[in-house]
C-alpha cells in the first residue's frame, strides 16, 4: 500500500507572533531574506525557538534575482555602491550576485533550511542572456544539499520554464489557481489570493486546492494572502479530515 501524500501548510512570513504560530504550523517561509537577511544569530535564535521537527523555507535574497530598479530595494537596508548597480540581479555572473547568494546560503544552513525559493519579478524576461545567467548560476550550485524553487512570473512560456528546470533541476513554483507546475516529483505552492491578496478563500476554493494538491502528491501549500493565518488554518483542518 502506498503511503498517503505529504501536504505541507504554513504562511509566507510570520502572520503572527512566532510562539503562536509554532502552535498551529509546522513550517514558513521565511520573508526577511528576500528584503534584508537579519544577522546570523537571528537564524540560530529562531531554530533554537522552533520546535524540532518544525521546518523553515526561505526565499532568496533579492541582490541575485531582482535589479536595483525594483521598488522592494527601498526595503534594503546596505546602501548600494552607484558603479555597481548593473552588477546585481537576474542572476548575473557578478561577485556581486555570488555574494548575495552566499548570504542567503549561510543563513539557510544556520536556520536548518533544505528548500530555498527563488522569485523572480515580472520583468525578468526569458531572453537569451537571462536564461543563460540562471543556467551558469545554477550550474555552479550542483551538488548543493539544498532544494531549489523558481517562481517565475511574466512572460515565460511553458517551453522556457521546462527548458530551465530540466536543466538545473529547480521546482517550478507556481499559484495552483494560476497555472499548473511543469516540474514533477515535489510541489511548491505559494497562494496569493484569487484575484489579489486581499482574497479570502472560500470552503468551496480550499476544497479545490486539496484535489490538485491530491493530484500531485507530496510538497507544500505556502499562503501569501491578507487571510493566510486563518485560510492556511481551515485548509490544514480541511486535509486533516
């Protein structure tokens, strides 16, 4: 007999107080490193604080997927040298982005993270020199202990994005509601509201997501809207039945 599929639940970020949602959740991911990755010791205070089996995600920080031109900068907290803004984001073959990346790795192993998301902004086109930087990015993370997740958004075509993960093995992140993944085995799903994150989830929603999360067996149900504390609650309630 087959085992039952695995669904993993939480939220993007912490909703609410750490305490309360180590109470509820048995994993998040984690937003700070996207913006700004706090100092090292706040990772060891956090896996000290979580329960044992409690996991964590992370999405990557933003020096290696997005450029200096994106508004989610102003929530960076270094100040940027001006010679060097072209030598950041889009996965660029810069020290700049290497260094970012290895930021983002120390803090990762320090949390105990095995899954690291990588999102990318509606105006990281699939031109042949984007889609050459992700490959030669990537290729120099083989071997690496870590799962990775790509969401990309825009104008990528399904060709593109299966090109891209056959090659370098990444999970394609997608909204369930949106569109289906192209990458089999583990699923990633982040869900950002029908409509904007100021949706609410109805019964009849959830419902329809535990049927695909059914179809496709074992992964994680990440949720990024305004109700993601009480929606991610009632789905976790819904596939427990």
């Amino acid at each position: 007999m087959s085992a039952e599929p695995q669904v993993k639940v939480g939220c993007c970020g912490f909703p609410t107080s750490q305490r309360k949602y180590y109470s509820f959740f048995k994993v998040v991911e984690v937003q700070h490193t996207f913006y700004q990755p706090p100092q090292l010791y706040t990772a060891v205070k956090w896996r000290e604080e979580a329960p044992k089996d409690f996991e964590f995600t992370l999405k990557a920080w933003q020096l290696i997927t997005h450029e200096p031109s994106s508004p989610t900068y102003r929530r960076l907290r270094i100040e940027l040298q001006k010679d060097k803004l072209d030598c950041y984001g889009n996965f660029r073959p810069t020290k700049e982005v290497w260094d970012a990346w290895l930021v983002t790795k120390d803090f990762a192993e320090a949390l105990g993270a095995k899954v690291i998301v990588f999102q990318c902004p509606a105006r990281f086109k699939p031109t042949d020199e984007n889609k050459r930087n992700m490959l030669r990015f990537f290729e120099r993370l083989s071997g690496s202990p870590f799962i990775f997740v790509w969401e990309p958004r825009g104008e990528w075509s399904d060709k593109d994005i299966e090109e891209i993960c056959q090659k370098t093995g990444l999970i394609h992140c997608v909204d369930p509601f949106q569109r289906k993944p192209l990458t089999k085995g583990i699923f990633y799903f982040r869900l950002h509201g029908i409509g904007g994150y100021k949706h609410k989830y109805t019964d009849f929603e959830l419902s329809r997501l535990a049927k695909i999360c059914l179809d496709y067996g074992n992964g994680y149900c990440m949720f990024n809207n305004a109700y993601m504390f009480e929606d991610a609650q009632r789905f976790v309630a819904l596939i427990s039945t």
